[in-house]
C-alpha cells in the first residue's frame, strides 16, 4: 500500500467518525469528556511525580498543587461524565463571550481601517452564538462538544483526502 491510500483510508475513517460524531452527539460529548478525564488523571499525576522528584524545591508545592488539581478534575470527570461535559460547555460558553467581546473592542479601535467592518462581524457572530449557548444551556449543553467534535472530525478527513488526492497525483 502506498503513502497515499493510507492518509486516503485514514480520511475516509475520520469521515465516518465525523458522521457517527454529529449523529449521536451526546455519546460523543461523553466520550471526549471520559478522554479528558484520563487526560486530566495522567497529566496529574506526571505533575505530581515530577514536583516530587524534582530539585527545584521554590516551586514544588505549586507544582504538587497543580497536580492535584488536576488529579481532581480527571477523577471528577470519570465520575460524572455529565457534570464535565457541563462544565466544559460552561468553559466554551466563557470563551465565546469573552472572544466575541473583544473582537468587538478590538473592531471600535479599528472602525477607521478596512477591517473594521469584518471584525464587527465575527465579534456579533462570536457573541451571538455565546448568548444562543446561555439561552439554550439545557438544550444544547449535552450535544454541542459532541457536535463541535464531529465537525472538526469531517473537516480533519476532508483534509486527509485532499492531501491523499494531492500525493497520488504527485
């Protein structure tokens, strides 16, 4: 098999995935949310085994602090999968408010320049969707990182199969 058909076959794969992620969203968002735990538990517990093994004592209690921390959120999230996934909508609820807002500050410090028209735009869009997450939390917390994930899936296969497509005819 050559170069090409393996990153062919890998795009098609992510599609499916993508398609799978978007089709059944909440499973996806408890899925990443597991995957986070166990992200969250080992990176814990690196931090803290290095804070212990490491010569630098100025900054171990902050290190072994942080370790905890996040021990605590892995652990948290494998416990209740449903109460992270919540608390990661509320993350991205923050972050699309906060980007919003300041695309909008940094569009009035631009009206005077050719971008300011586009940046006003991203920034209402940006907001926009941030206050649709708040009005509709109940709704849409369960799916959305689930569905944010299927749709990275599909553009990340697409891009898989023009670069196979790009390779085969190269």
């Amino acid at each position: 098999m050559k170069n090409w058909t393996l990153i062919m076959a890998l795009g098609l794969l992510t599609l499916v995935f993508g398609v799978a992620a978007i089709a059944n969203s909440v499973a996806a968002t408890l899925t990443v949310t597991v995957f986070l735990g166990v992200l969250f538990v080992f990176a814990g517990a690196v931090q803290a085994y290095a804070a212990f093994r490491g010569h630098a004592a100025e900054h171990r209690l902050a290190s072994i602090l942080w370790g905890i921390v996040m021990l605590a959120i892995g652990v948290s999230f494998l416990a209740n999968p449903v109460e992270g996934a919540l608390s990661l909508t509320v993350v991205l609820l923050a972050f699309l408010l906060a980007s919003g807002v300041i695309r909008l500050i940094i569009a009035w410090k631009m009206r005077t320049t050719p971008y300011f028209w586009g940046m006003l735009a991203t920034g209402t869009i940006t907001v926009l969707l941030g206050g649709y997450l708040a009005a509709n939390f109940g709704a849409a917390s369960l799916a959305l990182i689930g569905f944010l994930f299927g749709i990275e899936l599909l553009m990340s296969g697409a891009g898989l199969i023009i670069l196979a497509v790009a390779l085969r005819k190269s």
